[in-house]
C-alpha cells in the first residue's frame, strides 16, 4: 500500500497558535507534531520510499525538518509542491499521478496530516483494501457524540466489511447531529482509500477537466493555473455510485479549533488543558490555556473559555466562539498584518529566528543555526548586517574573505556585499544579527546559491 498525506493547510482557526507559514500540523503540543504522528501511522501502511507528501512551497522545510528529525531519509522527490491550494481533488489526483509514475497501478491511502488518531485503526485500514477494486473507500468515524463540526455519512447496503454510502452531508445544526448518531451515521473523517485504477476511471467519468488538465502535458504551474478549486467530496464521492464507507471504532479527532484540542487533551484537577505553564487559576475550570513565553495566566471565577497568548498576539474567548477565529485572521489578511502569516520565531530550512525588536529602519534578530547547514549566499540592497556570535562557530564568507567567529566575536556587512553563514560545529549556532539601513524587509534577498533549492 502506498500513501499519500496531505499537508498544505493553514490551519486559521487555531491562530495565534497557528499561523500560514507555522500550521497546526507542525505544532508540538508533547515530544511531536501532528504531521510526524502521522508519518508514524502511513510507516506502519507504507514503506517510507512509498509515502508522498502534497503541501507547498513555504512548507516543503517543514516536512523536510521534520522527517529528518525522525530519522527518515526522505525522498525530496516524494514532497509534491502545489503551486496553490485548489481544494482535495487536485491535491490527491497530483500524489495519485506521481505513484502511478513511479509504481503503477497501486492502492493509495489518503490522509490529512492534521489529525489525532488512534493507531487501533490501521489494521481495519489495511484490510479495507479487499474493497478497493471495486469502490472508492472513504473512513467513517463511529461518533462519541452529536458533534456540529464534522460532516456526516448516511452508510446503506452491508458490502464486506463496509456500507456503501447512501449521502454525504454537510455539517448539520445540533438537533439534526442527534439525530443522525441516533440513526447510525458517521462523522465523516477526510481519509481515503483507493485502487488507483478504480479512482482514474471514476475522476475521468464525474471530474473529466482535472483528468485533462493534468494530462495536457502542461507543467505543474501551468495546470494549477488553469484547474479549478474542488473538493473530492464534491468533485467525486457524492457523485460516484461506487463508494464504500468502512467504519473506524477509535479516538480521532480532526483538531480543527480549540474547543476540540480541550475535548481531546489531557486536563489538570480543575479540569482545565493547560500547555506552557503551571495552572494558576482559582474556582475556574473547562478552559484552554496556551501559552509561548513564561509569563504566568491566572483564571478567576472563568469557565469554559479560551486563552492563547504567543509574544505578539492574546486571544481570549468562550470555547463556543472559537470558530469565529477565522474571521480574526481574515480580518487581519484584510489589514495585510503579517501576524496573520508569521510568528515571531519563523523557520527555515537550516533553522530559525526570532525578531526581538523592529522598526522601520532597524531589525534585531536572535538566529539559530542547526549543526552542518547552511544560509543561501545572498546579498541586500536597502540593508547592511552587523553579526554577533553568542555561542557555537560561526564561519563566515564575505565578499572574497572566509573566516570563523566564536563567543562573542562580530563582523559587519554592508549592503551590497555577498555573503554567507554556516554552521561547521556539532553544536546549533546563535547570533544576534543587527538590520540597519533605508529598508529591512524581509524580500530585500538577493541569492545567488542555495542547499535548498530556494529562487
């Protein structure tokens, strides 16, 4: 079996936490991501060489940060670069076309990389396979409760060890979602299972211009330009008569805001799910509580709300309103606020960096180096750089000089000067880099090499 996960969300309903360049899937909330748990679940379907990864170009790092933090040599060729997100369909017809390519007819499981799920389920995925020839397989989840968030499958005629489905639905209203667990129905899950065969001929048949665009010979931008947005729930499955439905009996959930992050982590004895410090709160219970600094949160006399505090962003609302979060992040798209797009601490392939301080003709940075990585060799036009190593070794092209730096030794740069930094030591590199100059934007970025196929 071969695997595909999906992984180009931007994961909005969980901002401050979340941001565009730093979704959910990559947030840590214990010793790994979500993505990573679920590489951990495709390596117990698929070899690693057999795992293809759809995201895109800002977050390609990530999932190469992330494998090798796992210890996977992972094919650069298996991350698949959308050039834009245009919904399901394209995105899983793209990792379909590539593992025919590279395998031929295959069986192909499809999953987002943003949920928590019980590895119980592999085994019932595994075996759904025996269905595959002859219908598209999606995974229904056996629902704890009515639940307003998720879709709904309506399952109908017994076929093996599933249903088929007699209607997708969107998500209904409460009363409506108790009538539906009432009745048998299933939270639909996101995940897939197909014959790769099978999945071709029914996308030719209800999906005809996806099928022809990416047969056009055209390249990948060329096709992401012409093809329209479509889900694959609305492209294939609810027009396909050949769809099964297979039962998962496990924990899962999709994490899509933070009224379902408290539902499934872990709460203190006042019942509350605190992450990034010590529960201080008196007589409050049926909170969230996130925090990214040290600062301490107390509640008093609160229930049941919401309190996410990041360096440069606070959110504070009653659990039932956390959906509205999205329309904070739209708001601040609107404005063009970059807090929407970045936290404070942005990564990079060869590590990170935290902007301590700014204005608009200065920008103080903390930079972290990971051991044996490299920056692009680049030059500024509008800026000059002034380094200062705080710990590790530094090496350092300027110009036509090289040089290391240790503890405490600085070099300065100025615009229009080719230059280059890299870590050569066992230990990560940090420097305090000092922007000075006319302006310190983030696209004055002339790279002439990169080690990581950067333009």
């Amino acid at each position: 079996m071969k695997s595909i996960i999906l992984a180009g969300g931007s994961g909005t309903r969980l901002w401050p936490l979340s941001r565009e360049q730093y979704p959910k899937q990559f947030l840590k909330f214990g010793r790994s991501s979500l993505f990573q748990d679920t590489v951990r679940r495709c390596i117990q379907l698929s070899d690693i060489s057999e795992i293809f990864v759809v995201t895109n170009e800002s977050q390609k790092f990530f999932v190469q940060g992330q494998m090798e933090e796992m210890g996977f040599d992972f094919h650069l060729e298996n991350i698949l670069i959308e050039p834009e997100g245009k919904g399901t369909l394209p995105a899983i017809f793209f990792g379909i076309s590539e593992i025919v390519k590279k395998f031929g007819r295959s069986v192909v499981g499809v999953f987002p990389s943003d949920h928590i799920m019980d590895t119980s389920a592999i085994t019932t995925i595994q075996n759904a396979r025996e269905l595959a020839e002859d219908y598209l397989i999606t995974f229904g989840i056996v629902p704890k409760s009515p639940h307003c968030g998720y879709g709904y499958i309506k399952p109908d005629t017994s076929v093996k060890m599933g249903f088929t489905v007699a209607e997708f639905i969107e998500k209904p209203d409460e009363e409506l979602a108790k009538k539906y667990v009432e009745k048998g129905y299933l939270w639909n899950s996101g995940m897939f299972l197909f014959d790769t065969d099978r999945f071709l001929s029914e996308t030719i048949e209800h999906s005809p211009d996806i099928v022809h665009e990416f047969r056009s010979g055209k390249n990948i931008d060329e096709i992401y330009r012409s093809v329209q947005p479509i889900s694959i729930d609305y492209g294939l499955m609810e027009k396909s008569q050949n769809v099964a439905v297979v039962e998962l009996n496990c924990n899962w959930s999709d994490v899509g805001n933070f009224d379902s992050m408290f539902e499934e982590f872990e709460k203190d004895e006042q019942n509350n799910a605190v992450f990034g410090n010590e529960d201080a709160s008196m007589n409050s219970s049926g909170n969230i509580i996130l925090s990214m600094d040290p600062k301490l949160i107390s509640l008093i006399d609160v229930d049941n709300m919401v309190v996410v505090n990041t360096p440069d962003a606070l959110l504070v609302c009653p659990r039932e309103s956390c959906e509205k979060v999205k329309d904070v992040v739209n708001t601040l798209n609107e404005r063009q606020d970059e807090r929407a797009i970045f936290h404070r601490t942005v990564y990079r392939p060869w590590g990170f960096y935290t902007l301590m301080e700014n204005s608009e003709r200065y920008l103080i940075k903390k930079i972290t180096v990971i051991p044996n990585k490299t920056l692009s060799l680049q030059l500024h036009h509008h800026r000059s750089e002034h380094w200062v190593v705080v710990s590790g070794t530094a090496c350092v092209m300027k110009g036509k000089e090289k040089f290391f730096l240790h503890n405490g030794e600085s070099t300065f740069i100025k615009s229009g000067v080719k230059h280059r930094l890299s870590n050569p030591g066992k230990f990560p590199l940090e420097i305090i880099e000092v922007q000075l100059g006319e302006y310190v934007g983030e696209d004055d970025i002339i790279r002439f090499d990169d080690d990581y196929g950067r333009v």
